[in-house]
C-alpha cells in the first residue's frame, strides 16, 4: 500500500473537533511501537488526487491531525479517485457533489474553496463535531457509510444547544446531545436509532 507525507496531504473541510483529535493521540500514545504501526496500517487515508496531482483527504481527518501530533511522518493512503485532469473550478464542483468536501466553517456558514487550509492539523476547532464523535461512541446514533455524517449531527446539535465553553460545559452538552439524537428531531439523520426508552 502507497504510503504518502502528512505534509502532501491536503484537507477537503475547514474544522474538525479537536477534543476528537485529543482522544486519538491519548489512545495512539497508549499502543506499543508495533500496535502503533499495526493500527496505522489498519485505517488507510482515502485520497483523491486533485489538480496537480495534490492528494486530498476525503476521511479520517482526525487521524492524521492526530498522527501528526505525534511526528508520524506518512500514512498508507487509498486512492479513491483521479481527478487531476479537472481545473481547480472543476475539481471542487465534483468533490462535492460526490459529498467529498465540507466548505463550512465552525458557525456553519459557507467558505470559499480557496480558503481550504493547506494542512490538516490547520483546521479550525468545531466544539459541535466532537460532540457528534463524542455522542456517536456513547451510542446514540450508529456509525454508517453516509458521506459526512458527522456533521449533519454537528448541525443539528449546533442549531439546539450553546456553545460549550469548558470541559464541564461539553460535559453537559454532551448529556444533552445524546438526549437529542433520541429525539424527533433527529429523525431522518443518518444512524438514527430512535429513542430506546420510549420503545
């Protein structure tokens, strides 16, 4: 498998949740050498080349911020698509409508393409995409093949509940996030489960 430098890596989303990345590297720093790699090698980095060849990342963003914490140098990658051929303007139009990239930014609102970071551990903190991650791993909603599901969940608490502003906050939106994604309002995202106690 085609191992690639983080620095090669370009992200295809302006935030990420850096309380996500933090728990990754907590858990990456707790493996051996061997289980280190072993895991590595497990989750290669889906890859679209893009105009020059470039390698856009189209998953597991968090990973490789998280890997770059810790001075990993490269990472196997995956190619999903060669679009070197496109213009930069064509390129961007069909990565997302594939759903390949998320050009928002942390208050949801819309950025150019053109003020995509040049690096992944560039991106900009999302409080409401960890607590997605968060609530997601505490199952309340299941983990699908859906493009970007994780931020349809980010939207949705980030429409209903406060911005967090410390770890005793998070704590509680986090309480609630998952009392939400059991709710009707819920209802249609991807991994829905419904409300167990009402069944």
């Amino acid at each position: 498998m085609k191992q690639i430098a983080l620095e090669q890596l370009r992200p295809t989303q302006m935030t990420h949740g850096m309380r996500e990345v933090a728990k990754k590297i907590e858990q990456y720093r707790s493996l051996s050498e061997h289980d280190l790699q072993m895991a590595i090698a497990e989750k290669p980095v889906p890859v679209v080349l893009g105009p020059q060849g470039k390698p856009y990342v189209t998953d597991h963003h968090h990973i490789v911020a998280a890997l770059h914490a810790l001075r990993i140098a490269a990472v196997p990658v995956v190619l999903q698509e060669d679009l070197s051929s496109l213009t930069v303007q064509q390129f961007w139009l069909t990565m997302e409508d594939r759903r390949w990239t998320y050009p928002y930014d942390a208050q949801g609102g819309r950025v150019s393409f053109t003020n995509m970071p040049r690096h992944v551990w560039d991106l900009s903190n999302d409080e409401y995409r960890s607590l997605a991650a968060f609530a997601r791993d505490a199952g309340a909603f299941e983990k699908t093949t859906v493009p970007l599901e994780e931020f349809r969940w980010a939207d949705l608490f980030r429409s209903m509940l406060p911005l967090p502003s410390d770890d005793e906050a998070f704590a509680r939106s986090l309480r609630e996030a998952i009392k939400l994604a059991g709710s009707v309002a819920a209802i249609g995202l991807p991994g829905f489960l419904g409300n167990p106690q009402r069944e």
